[in-house]
C-alpha cells in the first residue's frame, strides 16, 4: 500500500537512482506500473508537441525540407503531386493560430501513443532478459514481476531519449546508435535488480539461519539445566552412599575379632 502511494516523482527517482527499491515494484499491480509508464510518456509527448509547435513554421516556410516531406508523401504514401501541392498550399494559407493549434494536436497525440507502445513493447524485450537472467540466477521469479521491473527499467532511457530529442530539434545534435544505448540501459537496469534481489533473499536466507540457530542454542540450554544437571547430582549422591557402607564392613569385622 505504502508504494502504492509513492509521489510520481519519488518513483522517478528510485527507478534510476535506487536498485533496491524495484523489489518493491516487482510486488505492485501491472496497472500501477502502466499508469506510471503512461505519465512518464504523457510528460515526453507534451515536450515534443511543444518542440514541434514551435518549429513547425520554421519548417513550413524551409522549401527544401517541404520538398522532402513530399517526396516521401508520394513515394512512400502513393499521393499524387497535385494532391501534395495543394495540401501544402492550404496549411500555408491556414491562419498560424490555428495552424499552431493544430500542429501541437497531431504531435502530441502521434508521440503519446507512438512512445507509450513502443515502451510497453520495449518493457516485453526488457523482460525476456530478465527472466532468462533470473533463471541462470536460480531466482524464482515469476513473469509479472519481472515485465514491471522492465516498466521501471526504462525510466532512465526515456528520459535521456528525452534530452536527446530536445537537442535534436534545437541543434541537430546527433549521436549514432542512440537506439543500442537506449536498449542497453534497460537491459542493465533489470539485470542489476535481478541480482540485487538475489542478494537481497541470500541475506535474509543468512539472518534466517542465524536466528534459527540462536533458538535451537537457547532451547538445548534451557533443556540441558534440568534434565542434565540433575542425574548428575544424583549420580554423586549414589557414589557417597555406595562409598559409605564400604567403610563401615571392615569396622564390624574388627568388633567381631
């Protein structure tokens, strides 16, 4: 319940900073993790349509970018030029308020639901690896937990996919195989869990045993006080008295000469 509760943010913050804290993911409900990847990817979507709004008519106005656009519109689509040429002719004509308006609708929702299954797709891959990795481990793990431990893993890689994208636009800053790096910090996100939670159930399995033995060292105490104790006090009692009678024969003999 106490997760359950966990400020958005604070969630943020554990998934990246805190392998710890993803044992207690593993043990929430699927829907606690999807409305988390779903907010984490709402944030992403409203930055994007913001970026693409304000550059929209940066690229309406660029004739050689537009002339990109409507080689891929007719080679990839199949529309024809006269229909691509009065598309572009109506968004140029289009008043730049509604335009504006206009533009930040399609991108928001295009990348919300665009990045939204493409994380949860992205969280299956994720999990696979996890649970081959919890079973050369020898943790028994089921899916579930393993699959929202893959939501949280992505946590870091949406965010810097995040800042990368916002550079993009601004600068046309670039890096190759951005995608690998994307997928690779998921992968040892989970991993790092995976193990750690191993950790974790071999030191709980220690504190169990220790506890086990301090009982079984205190009951073998207690019954060692009184049963034990005892027949040996007896056993002295008998010895003196065995001792005694063996004394007291020579003593008769000598009163009978």
């Amino acid at each position: 319940m106490e997760n359950k509760k966990m400020p958005f943010f604070k969630r943020i913050k554990n998934a990246v900073t805190n392998f710890d804290g993803y044992s207690d993911f593993a043990i929430e409900k699927l829907s606690v993790a999807i409305k988390y990847i779903a907010k984490l990817t709402l944030i992403f979507a409203i930055i994007m349509a913001i970026l693409f709004t304000y550059k929209f008519p940066e690229f309406i106005n660029n004739e050689e970018q537009m002339q990109i656009v409507t080689n891929q519109l007719r080679d990839v689509v199949g529309l024809d030029e006269r229909t691509i040429q009065d598309s572009v002719q109506i968004i140029k004509d289009t008043n730049s308020t509604t335009l504006s308006v206009y533009a930040f609708i399609y991108s928001f929702v295009y990348s919300f639901f665009g990045n939204f299954i493409y994380s949860l797709m992205a969280a299956l891959i994720v999990s696979i690896i996890g649970l081959i990795i919890s079973r050369l481990a020898r943790i028994r793990l089921k899916y579930k937990p393993i699959y929202i431990m893959s939501i949280y893993a992505l946590t870091l890689s949406i965010i810097l996919n995040c800042i990368y994208a916002v550079a993009n636009v601004l600068t046309g800053f670039t890096i190759s195989y951005f995608g690998i790096v994307y997928d690779v910090l998921a992968y040892i996100y989970i991993v790092t869990a995976i193990l750690m939670i191993k950790s974790d159930f071999i030191e709980q399995q220690q504190e169990l045993i220790k506890i086990f033995e301090e009982q079984r060292r205190v009951k073998q105490e207690h019954s060692g006080e009184e049963p034990v104790d005892e027949p040996k006090e007896d056993k002295k009692e008998k010895k003196k008295e065995e001792k005694e009678p063996t004394g007291e024969e020579p003593l008769g003999e000598t009163n009978s000469e």
